[in-house]
C-alpha cells in the first residue's frame, strides 16, 4: 500500500493538472506549484480512443512521483482510456496514489475499482457530462472519489458547463461517507466557489493554473477563492 492512505477524502485542496503544464518542463513546473503549496496533481492519460487525443503515460508518473511524495504530496491519475484496468499496475508501480476511471471505457467497473484497490491506490470513478449520474449508483460503493467532469474530456482550456454544479450535489449525495469529490474541467477564478459550495473538495484546475504568468500566484487565488467559499457543501 505505497500512498493510500494520505489524507485523500477529508481536505481540500486545488490540484493543479500537468495537462496545462510545459510538456519539455514537468519536473521543474510541478516543483514551481510544490513550493506554491499544491500538494495533489492532476495526470490526465488520455489513449486516442476514448478520447481523440494522446497525452502520456506512467513514465511521467514515474518522472514527477520522486519529487511529489518528497514533499508528502500525491498524483491523482485521471484515465481517458478505454480498458483502463490493462494499466493499473503499471501506474501503481511508477507512484500514482489515485486512479479514477470513465464509467463508459470498462465493462466491468466493480472489478476494476477493486484491482485499483488491491494495487494500494485510491479507486476513482468519473462520467462524461451526458452521462447520467445515477449510472455511479453501484459504483460509488467502491470508489473514494468521485469526479465530475464539468468539460467534455479531451481538452483542456474549455469552458465549465453550468449543470456540473447540479451534478456535484448529486454526486455528494451518492458518495459514502469519507468519499471526495472532484471536479475537472474549465474551473477557474469564476467558477471554483461555485463548484465548492456545491459539494466539491477537489478543485481540479490545468490552464487556470498553468497557462497564467504565474502560475504559484493562480494557485494561491484559487486557494483564497476556496477557503473564502467556506465548507464544501455549503450551499
Ligand atoms: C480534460 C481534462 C482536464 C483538464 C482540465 O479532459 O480531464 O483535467 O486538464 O483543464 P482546464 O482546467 O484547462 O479546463
Ligand atoms: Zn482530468
């Protein structure tokens, strides 16, 4: 059980996505947002099937975890593959402590949360937005995140679909006790207390942070904009 049991469920945080980040740069861009204060990072693996764009894999896990875990931080991998179950051990290996995975890429979802499990990660379940939310029913048995995603995925730097914030509360409803939520996709200065007042306590953000002039400043705003929301859930 390498890193699961960092406090994955209780806290919020903003968890910076190294989507956004310069791809020639990950080591010295995720060490830039550490001194910043940012503790998770978001790993968005994308295969060019699920969705049409290919991003990386666990070798750039395995390049930033060093640096990440020094720091008592975590790496929060985000599946856009189909079959994600072919590569759990893979990431648990290289130090991913979360994987969350698209409720349309695997058929059979319960097993696959438990695989997560058994390889020492947090298991993670998510849904594109048309996807019905009730479709995680089961599934929110075994999983200890649950992410909304507010963007259709593939890309970063679009922008948040308002009804993500219905989705959030449903969501909260449907996670067990201790579960996180997540939301990833156009969350930014306008949009994070929004998402936090709806029940979020993971505050995914790639461009917001990463595409502005400084990015340890943007995500100290963010922070602000978090805590200024009071409790997640809270309205
Ligand atoms: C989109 C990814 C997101 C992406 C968000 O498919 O899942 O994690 O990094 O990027 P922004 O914050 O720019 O919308
Ligand atoms: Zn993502």
């Amino acid at each position: 059980m390498p890193n699961a049991d960092r406090a994955w469920v209780t806290d919020v945080q903003v968890c910076p996505s190294i989507l956004a980040a310069d791809f020639g740069a990950f080591r010295s861009q995720v060490r830039e947002l550490l001194d910043a204060g940012a503790r998770t990072f978001h790993v968005d693996v994308m295969d060019g099937h699920f969705v049409p764009v290919i991003t990386f894999g666990h070798g750039v896990v395995e390049a930033i975890a060093g640096d990440v875990h020094e720091r008592g931080g975590a790496l929060a991998v985000h599946l856009m593959v189909e079959q994600p179950e072919r590569f759990v051990s893979d990431f648990a290996k290289a130090g991913a402590d979360a994987y969350t995975v698209h409720v349309e890429a695997t058929v059979h979802l319960h097993r696959t949360l438990q695989l997560v499990r058994e390889a020492g990660m947090v298991p993670g379940v998510t849904l594109n937005p048309a996807t019905p939310v009730g479709l995680l029913v089961e599934a929110a048995r075994e999983a200890d995140n649950l992410l909304c995603m507010s963007v259709n995925p593939g890309w970063g730097g679009q922008s948040f679909i308002p009804a993500s914030l219905d989705r959030v509360r449903q969501l909260r409803e449907l996670a067990r006790p201790g579960a996180g939520v997540e939301i990833d996709g156009g969350v930014g200065p306008e949009t994070i207390a929004g998402a936090v007042r709806a029940g979020a306590n993971r505050l995914t953000a790639g461009s917001a942070i990463y595409a502005a002039p400084e990015p340890g400043e943007a995500y100290r705003d963010l922070v602000e904009r978090v805590r200024a929301a009071g409790p997640p859930g809270g309205a």
